[in-house]
C-alpha cells in the first residue's frame, strides 16, 4: 500500500517566526513553501508583510508569493484552488509542502473546504432587497426559518445580509444553504497532515512585533507605503491596503496623525491581529503547540523523517 503524500500547516500569530522556521526546514529537508498569506500574495507589498526576499525565493521554491496586483481582490476561493493546484504540484515532484503563514480563513478553507454555493444572482437580489424595504429584516427571517430552520438558528434576525444570501441560495437551488455548507469535499482528504502552532509567551510575542515594526520602518515601510499611495488606482479600502500597518501609515500621509502616533497604532494593530489569530488557533484540536521556532523546526524535522 502506498503511503499517503503528506502535507506539512504551520501556523501562528504574526511575528512568531513562521517564515524563519519554514526557510530552515526548507534547506534541510524535500520541502516546498507554499504561503497562506492574503498579503503576501500582491506585488509590491513587500517590507510590511515581511515577505521573504526575492533572491531568498529564488533559492527557494514559493508559491503564492507575488501573484497579485494591490489593485486585484483575492478571495479564500481563488486561494483554495490555487493552494490545492500547488501541493499537487509539489506532491508530483515528489516533495513535501510546507504551508505557512497566519490567515486563518485560508487555514480553515484548507482543513474544512468551501461550500458549493451559487454566485449572486441579480434579479433574485432585486427581488429580496425589494422585499427587505417593505417588509423588513424579521418578516424575511421568518421566511428563512420556514424554508432553512438550521440557517435561520445561526442567523441573527437584525443581519439582513446573510438572510438575503441564505434565501437567495434557497431559491436558485431549491435546497438550503446550511445543507449545502455541510456537503463540501475535504480538500486534504487523503493526505497526512502536520499541523503545527508556534507559540511564544505574550510578553515575547509582543516584544518581537514591536521590534519588527520597528526594523520595517528602519527598512523603508513609510516609502512603500508612499509609493503604493502615489498610485491613482489605488485607495484605502483595497483589500490589499487594509493590512495592518499599511492602513495605520497610510492614515499619517493622509496627514491624520503624526508619524510616530501612526507606528505606535500599527503595533496595537499587530498585537490584536496576533489576540484575534490565538483565540482561532485554541480552536484547532489537530494541531501540535510548541513554544518556540527553534522547538517548531526540530518537531517537524523529527515528524518529516518519521513519516517517511
């Protein structure tokens, strides 16, 4: 029997360490990095999302680097498709992927798949909108708690939104959309999976994010903010922009706060991203906690040659 091909999460909050673990294995064993990182994926957002540096990822195989315009959305669709297209790759050259980074709704689209849902529909919108106007959020929620009970259970009846997209779901498919969320392929069924979680004590984590913000600035973050700003199709509400730090400095060339107001916000930005990333992680039964990189690089070293 053929062993299974294997796949290798590792996660954290940010400034933890992951991409130093993951250049350390990636020299020491068949491991190819495959970023889960929703700011990393465009161009020219490099210092502030501490991406790897280029000759780096000429030396070592990256996917998911570079692959985006700022301008361009990304969803955790496209992410899915492209992720799942690169491990199969990477499996077929008979390496490992090593998949590394700290958004976590790309993890959770990993481990747990998307639902096959229908795209908007926009007469169907104009008919709910329609209805929502007149009759209001409640009468529409009774309409979801007759055709979906299991959806308008999870479905507060003041989030008219997420009401609209369940009965407009209900209607182009004649089925609910909590049934449809149930019946999603697992896309790393069929493989075994590492899933490790680097740690570092509170006070550590928040003395390193604030130790690299400061080295970003040192590195030029405020110019390649600058630079990203100077462009006529770019604005704050491009998904791309809104990663923190970037938004904080935007803000100060905006000329809303000072500069060091704008540093000092995007470090508390950093540490509630890191807070928001725990609370997601100490929700993951499957993974492997480990306090440090250095412990994280051996683990999954001794894991690899085991696995074997």
């Amino acid at each position: 029997m053929e062993p299974r091909p294997r796949v290798v999460l590792l996660m954290g909050p940010t400034g933890a360490g992951k991409s130093d673990v993951a250049l350390e294995l990636a020299a020491r064993m068949p491991v190819e990095i495959v970023s889960v990182d929703s700011a990393m994926v465009y161009r020219g957002l490099d210092i502030g999302t501490a991406k790897p540096a280029r000759e780096v990822r000429e030396g070592i195989p990256h996917h998911l680097v570079d692959v985006l315009d700022p301008a361009e959305s990304y969803s955790a669709g496209q992410f899915l498709h492209d992720a799942i297209e690169a491990i199969g790759a990477i499996h077929a050259r008979g390496r490992v992927p090593l998949l590394v980074g700290g958004t976590m709704l790309y993890f959770h689209t990993l481990l747990n798949g998307l639902a096959r849902l229908p795209p908007a529909d926009a007469k169907v919108r104009r008919e709910l909108d329609a209805r929502l106007a007149s009759d209001g959020s409640v009468a529409l929620h009774a309409e979801l708690r007759r055709v979906d009970p299991d959806a308008a259970a999870r479905i507060h009846p003041n989030d008219p939104q997420r009401i609209q997209r369940a009965l407009e779901v209900h209607r182009l498919t004649g089925r609910p959309i909590s049934a449809l969320q149930r019946d999603r392929p697992v896309p790393l069924a069929g493989t075994r999976v590492g899933c490790f979680v680097i740690s570092p004590p509170r006070q550590d984590l928040h003395t390193r994010i604030a130790r690299r913000f400061e080295q970003m600035m040192a590195a030029g973050f405020l110019d390649e903010v600058r630079h990203l700003r100077a462009r006529s199709d770019l604005t704050p509400d491009k998904p791309a922009l809104r990663a923190v730090g970037y938004r904080q400095l935007w803000q100060h060339l905006d000329g809303a706060v000072g500069l060091e107001e704008a540093a000092r916000n995007g470090i508390v930005a950093t540490r509630r991203l890191a807070k928001r990333q725990m609370t997601w992680l100490r929700a993951l039964p499957q993974a492997e906690w480990l306090n440090s990189s250095d412990a994280a690089g051996e683990r999954i070293v001794a894991w690899l040659q085991a696995s074997e």
